[in-house]
C-alpha cells in the first residue's frame, strides 16, 4: 500500500453489515479512510472523490426496491473509472453470478461468511 491513506467505499444496503465491515478493516489497516453508502447510485454521485478500492454488494434493491442492483453500478463505475478495483460481495454462491461480476469488471467475488471480511482486506491490500 502506498503512503496516503486509503479510501475504500463500501455500498451495502444492510448498515451492520457495512458497519462490521468497516471495523474489522480499520482493525486490520488503523489508516483506511472508510466511506460507507446504503445504495449504489450514493456510492457513484460520490466518484469523484477517487476511492482506492470499491466493496460492492450484489443485491442492492433489498430495501429500496427502485435501487439498481451490483451489477448495474459495477458496470457504471467502471465506465467512469475502469482502473478502479470492485470487489463484489454477495451471499450468492452461483458461478454463474460471480462469473457475471469478474466479466464486468470486479477484481474478484468474495461470499458473505466466516472469512470474508479477511478476504476482502486481503484483496484491498493487495490493489492499492
């Protein structure tokens, strides 16, 4: 990781998950700058703040029903920021689903479980 503190945007819509997220990676790195949105289009009006690494939840529209879904913000972000690494989380365990993601883009899908906060941070550490 380079000298400046690193940004990371989380967009989840399930705040204690976004919130446990959060700690454990600023328990792991004290000097992450986290940004945490509830839904994809709050994390892209956000952009142009240039965060390192994006953790973006694949089902977004579980609370507001209108809200696009990880695959459509995936595909946005990358339109405005193609170096930008996504990393996708989702409680789906399809390949076909995490296929979909790495082939719009994301650096890799990660499953919601026991490791997968390690997992992110592993990742985040090794793309900025």
């Amino acid at each position: 990781m380079n000298n400046k503190k690193p940004t990371v945007f989380i967009v989840d819509d399930e705040p204690l998950l976004s919130e446990m997220l959060a700690d454990y990676l600023k328990e792991q790195y004290t000097d992450f700058n986290i940004v945490s949105f509830p839904t994809g289009e709050a994390c892209l009006q956000s952009l142009d703040e240039q965060p390192d690494a994006v953790v973006l939840d694949y089902y977004l529209n579980s609370k507001e029903k209108d809200a696009a879904n990880g695959i459509d913000i995936l595909k946005e972000i990358k339109k405005q920021n193609s170096a930008l690494p996504v990393i996708m989380l989702s409680s789906q365990e399809s390949y076909g689903t995490a296929a979909q993601t790495i082939m719009y883009g994301a650096v890799h899908y990660v499953i919601k479980g026991q490791d997968a906060f390690e997992e992110i941070f592993q990742l985040i550490k090794a793309n900025v």
